[in-house]
C-alpha cells in the first residue's frame, strides 16, 4: 500500500465536490500530508465511513469491516464502479 499525494488528495477533493449535492457520497477526510488511508463518508439515515487506500495497481474502497467493495486504476473509475454497485443506492435511501 502506498501513500495518497497531495495531487491525489486534490483530485479526490475535486471529483466529490462536482457530485451532486444529493448524492450518496457526502465527503472525504484525511489526517496528514501523505495519509495511507482516506475516508469517504456517506449519509442517508445513518452516517457510514468507508476506508480509500491504494494498491500496487491502483485504487480500493472497502466497507466498514474491511471488505473490498470496488477496484480501479483510477479515482475516477473507481467512483463509477461503487455507484454502479447493485443496491448500493437502495441501502443508501431513507426509510
């Protein structure tokens, strides 16, 4: 696993600011310069944390637990493979 750049962090900051403002993925966190891991949070009923690390070929977002959700070599791939995750939009609604 690698570290995220401050490109990458800018670029992660820049796809989810042009998503819509009701979209699923409500935003990123980071702790450092260089972090190991960013977080993509998500809200609908309940606020969710989803773990961003990187890998020897590109990216990965994991569930809560740890559990590989989408792999892709780039950010932006990767955001449109989570969104096209079968019920990843369902779980997300509001009861």
């Amino acid at each position: 696993m690698g570290c995220f750049t401050p490109s990458e962090l800018e670029e992660i900051d820049r796809l989810w600011r042009e998503l819509p403002a009701d979209h699923m993925w409500t935003g990123w966190a980071a702790s450092g310069h260089e972090p190991e891991q960013v977080w993509i949070f998500r809200t609908r009923a309940h606020w969710r944390r989803f773990p961003l690390s990187k890998s020897k070929t590109g990216f990965v977002i994991a569930d809560e637990i740890g559990r590989p959700v989408a792999r892709a070599k780039t950010l932006p791939a990767l955001l449109a493979k989570v969104e096209s995750i079968p019920g990843i939009e369902a779980l997300s609604e509001d009861p």
